[in-house]
C-alpha cells in the first residue's frame, strides 16, 4: 500500500499538479511508456481468470483442481513477493518488470499452442500457473516502487491516478472480452489474447529505459535474509502503515473475499440471476475508476485519516446486499463503495511512496501486500461454511457490520491523525533508525 514529496508541499495548491495534473505528465515519453506497459499488464490480469477457469474446467472438469491451481498461484505469489521486494531495492526495476511480464508472456504462449493443439494437460497448467505466480510476486512490489522512478515527486499522486485509474478501466473491458474469445475460440485463444497484451507490456517497458535508482539508494550486497530484515525493520517502525494494513487484513477477511464467493449465489436466490450480478459487479469497477481518477485532485492534510474512513464506506455494496435492497440500491451501494476503495488505493499507494525511503520502498511494498491479503484465503475457506449456519444475507450483513465497527480502533488512532508534514519527518528518520550504516551511504550520494 505507500513517501516528502506527497507530504509536507505546502504550495502544491498552485503547482501544476493541480493546474494540469496529467498534461505533462503525458508529455514525458517515458511515463507514457511505463504506463502503456501497466495498463497492458492489467488488462492481460483481467483476461487471465477467464481463461485459465475454463482450461482447467474443460481439461479436468473440476472445480476443486481450479481451486488447487488457484490457490498454488496466489500462495507462489505472496511467498515470491519478499524476494520481489528485495529485487526491486537491489537491482533496475525496469529490468526486473520486463522480465517478470515476459516470463508470463512465455508461459501464456506455450498454454495457448498446446490448448489450440489439444496437448495440454492438467499438470502443465498447474506448472505454468505456478510460473505466473513467481512473475506476479516480483512484479506487484515492483511495479509500485517504479512510479517514483519516472514521476517527479509533486506529480506521484496524479501519476498514480492515472495509472491506477487506466489499469482499473482495462479491467472493465477484459473480462467481456476473454469470455467472448473464449467461447467462440477455446481457452486457448484467450490465453493468446494474454500473451498479445504482455508482449505489450514487454515491449512499452523495455523501450522505457527506466533508469536505475541512485546507488546508494540501492541494498547493495547484503544478504537475503539481512535485507529482508532491515525492510521489516522500517516497516514496524511505520505504524501507520502496519494499521492500515491491518485494517485491510480485516476488510479483506470480512468483506471482500465473502462478496466473491458469496454474491454470485445471493444474486441467483434473490436477484434474478447472473444479470443482475453483472450489474453490481460492474458498478463497483465503475466506482474504482472514478475513484482512483478523483485521488489525483485530492491532497487531503491527513491523507492516513482519510484512508482509514474509506474502509467503512467499502463495506456499503455487501451491507445492501445482505439486507435485501433492491438491485438499484445495491448498485449505488456498489459505485459507493467502489469510489471509496478507489481513493483508499491511490491516497495510500502514493502516501507510502512519498513517505517510505526509497532504499527499502520495494521490499515496504512486498511486506504490505502480503500483509493486506494474508485475510482473502482464510475469507475464501470460511464464507461458504458460515453462510450455510447462518444464510446467507445474514452472514454477508453480521460480517459487514463488524467490518464497519472493527474500523473504528484504526479511524481513532493517532498514528493515523498526523499531518504530511508530519509524515515527512517520520520517513526521514525510518531508515537511520533501523539501519544506519544504509542511511549513512544513502546521505553521502
């Protein structure tokens, strides 16, 4: 989730951030590059679940071999991420996020001419998969530290707008996309249709040149184990950043993992079907768009407290659902909570950018993200066998419920009442703190 540059600017109120926070941004060859290359490899992510679902389903016929090959990928991915982290504080990031892409491209190619061919089988799905898993662990640390890298510090968050607000557009597209090619064409064509939008990704990102961090900003040859450690070490130290983790932990386990498994089937009981679900879930994504385009304007002074609110209101869609509104209710409730998780991404992904020390930004990044979704796999397990005790609106309301009044402790919390000057401060100092010897190589550059 997210370092002076966002905090502690005063001025920026008549900046050109404000005045034009994209234009020149758009300007610079190489942030467009990089963005072309973000964009592609979230739309390749939107037509990835399409394809890979019915491969499997197809091959096997299975639904618990998809849930195998699933949770294999997503487990890779979070073990990976530390490793990630570490890469992206050690070595070009450009590099590392062109070949995490390829490598998934590769991967894409080699399942698409063996399902067009008819040679594939389940065990060489499972390998692949397990492949994407070790790209998308390097790549999503990466991929959030590489921003500051092409972005000047007063436009990040209008950087991260615009990215974030793309990518989440391409995702509405995708998945309608992939299902067509995939039923006319087979599996296979989806996973070519993948493999297209990565080698985008590849080229843009190659062509950026992105340059290197400064060296001394870099891990330089400490061991694995030391890195991970002095990362973890500036973590701890950020309490903000650990609560708000924490805090999406609960969310996660709470709402977000219940709505996937549960919200198809309440839709079919109550709502007529898979029509209307298409429609709330298109009204959140709409909401998410929105949302992350809106943060690039917004420069709230408690940027932490405003994060901390937005948990709540992205409870709303899974409060109406559970309560039995009708599907008009439901979707506005969706756009609601959608906005809401939009601004709490961006307002955070750029907080941490501007307030984490750019020596450890990716290794902060790898520790956040894992932290954020350690809640989704235990979500995923518990929901169907909690709605069938309770039923299910009445479990999908009990969880939003908690999930609004377990946001209070963290929308109280005066770790996350401090001010961006504040928060300037308190980066400067993480790193010294937690590794002087990195802070003192870092000061003489």
């Amino acid at each position: 989730m997210h370092h002076d540059r966002l905090c502690g600017r005063e001025g920026s109120e008549h900046s050109p951030q404000v005045v034009a926070p994209w234009r020149s941004l758009l300007a610079d060859h190489r942030f467009c590059l990089v963005l072309a290359g973000l964009v592609g490899w979230s739309a390749a992510n939107s037509v990835l679940p399409v394809a890979e679902s019915f491969a499997i389903l197809r091959l096997t016929g299975s639904a618990s071999k998809l849930g195998i090959v699933l949770a294999c990928q997503a487990a890779v991915a979070l073990i990976v991420g530390l490793a990630g982290g570490v890469a992206g504080d050690r070595w070009s990031r450009g590099r590392i996020l062109v070949a995490s892409a390829a490598v998934r491209m590769i991967g894409a190619a080699f399942l698409a001419v063996s399902l067009l061919m008819h040679t594939a089988s389940f065990r060489s799905l499972l390998a692949v998969c397990i492949g994407y898993g070790c790209a998308n662990g390097f790549f999503g640390p990466v991929s959030t530290a590489v921003l500051p890298d092409v972005a000047p510090p007063d436009r990040l968050a209008a950087a991260n707008a615009l990215t974030g607000g793309l990518s989440s557009a391409a995702t509405v597209a995708g998945p309608a996309i992939a299902g067509l090619i995939v039923a006319v064409l087979g599996p296979g064509a989806g996973f070519a249709s993948e493999a297209a939008l990565l080698a985008v990704t590849v080229t843009c990102l190659a062509a950026a040149r992105i340059p290197a961090a400064e060296p001394a900003s870099r891990a330089g040859s400490a061991g694995l184990l030391r890195q991970l450690r002095t990362g973890w070490q500036v973590y701890a130290r950020l309490r903000w950043l650990w609560l708000l983790t924490l805090q999406w932990t609960a969310f996660s386990l709470l709402v977000l993992a219940p709505m996937s498994v549960l919200g198809p089937g309440i839709a079919l009981r109550y709502l007529g079907g898979a029509a209307a679900w298409g429609v709330i879930s298109s009204c959140l994504t709409t909401g998410v768009v929105a949302g992350q385009f809106a943060a690039g304007r917004l420069r709230p002074r408690r940027p932490l407290l405003a994060c901390a609110c937005m948990c709540p209101a992205g409870a709303a869609e899974a409060l109406a659902l559970g309560l039995g509104a009708p599907v008009a209710v439901i979707a506005a409730a969706a756009v609601l909570a959608g906005v809401a998780l939009g601004l709490q991404f961006l307002m955070l992904q750029t907080t941490m950018q501007l307030c984490v020390p750019p020596a450890v930004l990716a290794r902060v990044a790898a520790l956040d993200l894992i932290g954020s979704e350690l809640g989704q796999p235990a979500g995923y397990a518990l929901a169907g066998p909690a709605a069938a005790i309770l039923g299910l609106r009445t479990f999908v309301t009990a969880a939003a419920v908690v999930c609004i009044a377990a946001s209070a402790p963290f929308v109280l919390a005066p770790a996350l009442r401090d001010s961006r000057e504040t928060l300037a401060r308190i980066g400067s100092q993480t790193l010294a703190a937690a590794k002087p010897a990195e802070a003192s190589r870092q000061t003489a550059s």
